[in-house]
C-alpha cells in the first residue's frame, strides 16, 4: 500500500506551520513533501530538506521535461511540485505532508485522486483580522493579504476537511485525527480484511 | 448541524465494547444509542439507559406504526431501532454510537445517508480464533461463533473505516480520531466558513 498524501493549505495567520511541525513530530513514517525552488536558500536552510535549490536553467528544464506537477511564479521565483520526488517516498510507504495553495492543490488531485485535502483557518473573519493586523503592517498591505486569504478560502470550498485553528493544542489534535482516521479507511486494508476471509 | 451518527459494528471477541466505552468517557456531547427490546432487564440494568425495556405486545405495535429502522429477533426476543429515538438526539446536536450487526447497519443507511461505519476487528483470524477459545467453550459452540464472526464481515465490507484492535489504547485512539476527524469534515462546516466569505 503506497503511503497517504495530506495536502495541506491556508491562508496566512491559520497556523499551518505550526500545526504541520507538532503533527510530523509525532508521527516519524510522515514527512514533508519537499519542493523546488529557483528562490536563493536562506540562512540555515538545507538542500533537499527545505527544499531542492535549482538554477533558473535546471529548473526551466525541468519544466520542459513535464517533471512538475504543479509550479508557480512569485515574485520572480519558480516553486514547484516534482512527481518523481513525491511518488519515490510515497513507493516507499512513506506518508507525506504536502503544503500548497489551493490552485496547485487542484493540480494534484488531478494526478493523486486518493490524496486527503484539508484546510486550516482560523476561528473566524475575525480573529484573521486581528492577527494580520498584529503584523503592523500599513492598512493596504493588511487589506492586499486579507484578500489574498479570502480568494484561498474561496479556491478551497472543495477541500475534504475544515481544521478550524482556534487554540493550538486542539487544531493540532483535530489534524492528527484526520491523519489518523485516514489510515483506517476501509479501503486501505482490503489485503489484510481478504487475510480473516481465506 | 444534526449530531454524527456513528454506525459501530464487530464480531465478537474484537473489543467494540471497551473501545465504545473509554471514547463515551471523552466526549460528553458523544452518546450511546438505546435500542428498544422485549428481553427482561438484567440485573443493574436502567429502563432508558441500556435499553428501552418493551413489553411484546407494545413492540408488535410498533413495528406495526413503522417506527422501527430496523428490527431482529434474537432466541426469542426482539431488538429494534427506534428513528424518533435517535432523530431526537441527533436534532439536539448531540452525536450517537449506534451498535448493530452489519445487516441491521445497511438499513441504518438507507435512512440517514450520513451516518459513518465503522468495523472494529481483532488484529488478524488467529487473533480472532484464540480470543474465542479463551472462553473455553466447546469445540462446536467456538467453531459457530467463528463463522458467525466471518460472516459478519463479509456482510461489513461496505464500511467506511476499519479500526483494528491490536491494543486497547492504539485502537480507542483511532477510533477518536475517525469521530474527530468526522467532525472536521468540511461539508459541516459550511456555514462557518460562509462567514469568512459574507
């Protein structure tokens, strides 16, 4: 049985990484689905773990080849979603965390139908307000990322979970439960259900 | 919202009861559905709390009325399914355990759509087969209860998830979590995330 793929997404201030960091520290078979980048690694980061660091050449490449699933340009940086690096971990029975915006999101369902979307938010309109507001940043950038989340939300009104963010310990324990239940599906034990009826 | 339903089925010898019982512990808005039965109460036994105690007569009239879902009779006696009994509590929000066979659980869906199964089964067959001879019945006696346990399953592979119970704690927290994850499901939160987009 190749492993589960969690897709995850958010819009800024939900706490996804927060929440994606207690849940991988628990569970050691799950993992970070790691992208690509053509974005400069920043202090600390490791290639590979943060992500896969590519030249703008490599990475245009690469695109030519069809080996990304997705990818996006943001602010004059490539991102993307490599196939061959997801499905060697998910062979491996490796379960992966992978975090993206819901218009990449669509990309992979298209090619993992079986994969589990979930959304994070926060409590409410809201509270999104007030943490995007704790950023001081000027009233117009804070209106641009409020629309920006509002425009995530709207993408993502197909996304098989809601994991509402209002007190950390909770949301984590609501997400590790989706993860959870997930795995017991009945169709991921056929064999071994086959296994009591021979 | 209505509360969740939770169709639990498993063959004995599987542990449905402890499970049942530790997750009822945790979740106060969580309860267990009472079934309606013309068998004499036993010992400790509370009229409304582990069943409805019916006479026969007044449960022949009630199958008569239609207001059963489901109904078996058993050595003698009758269980059933009362649909206002539990459209009562689901209609004040509060989420039910139901424990029924696989075949009483097919009518169950057939009226509310909704609801969730689950099958609870010991780790494997010859898990099953010592924890049926632990209870030191005859060879005949085990070997009925063995194939009524296999049927039970072939009648159950339609379920939605399957909990194993190799271990007591590993098997209540999976099936919390299928409850939790269920309550995450982003078709019963779509008021709430309307107010995001209002």
């Amino acid at each position: 049985m190749p492993g589960l793929l969690l897709v995850v997404s958010a819009p800024s201030g939900a706490g996804k990484t927060s929440i994606c960091r207690e849940t991988l520290r628990a569970f050691p078979e799950l993992r970070f689905s790691v992208s690509s980048t053509t974005r400069p690694p920043r202090p600390g980061e490791v290639d590979g773990k943060d992500y896969f660091f590519l030249s703008p050449e490599e990475f245009r490449e690469r695109i030519g080849r069809g080996e990304f699933i997705e990818w996006v340009e943001n602010y004059g940086q490539l991102y993307g979603t490599a196939k061959n690096t997801m499905d060697a971990f998910l062979a491996q029975g490796h379960d992966l965390i992978l975090d993206i915006e819901p218009r990449g999101a669509k990309a992979i369902r298209e090619v993992y139908p079986r994969a589990v979307f979930i959304l994070i938010l926060p409590p409410s309109l809201d509270e999104l307000k007030s943490r995007l507001a704790k950023r001081g940043e000027s009233a117009a950038v804070m209106e641009r990322r409020l629309r920006t989340a509002l425009d995530e939300i709207r993408a993502a009104l197909w996304y098989d979970y809601v994991v509402f963010n209002d007190r950390l310990d909770e949301a984590v324990d609501r997400f590790r439960a989706v993860y959870l239940a997930e795995k017991c599906r009945r169709g991921r034990h056929d064999e071994r259900i086959a296994a009591f009826l021979s």
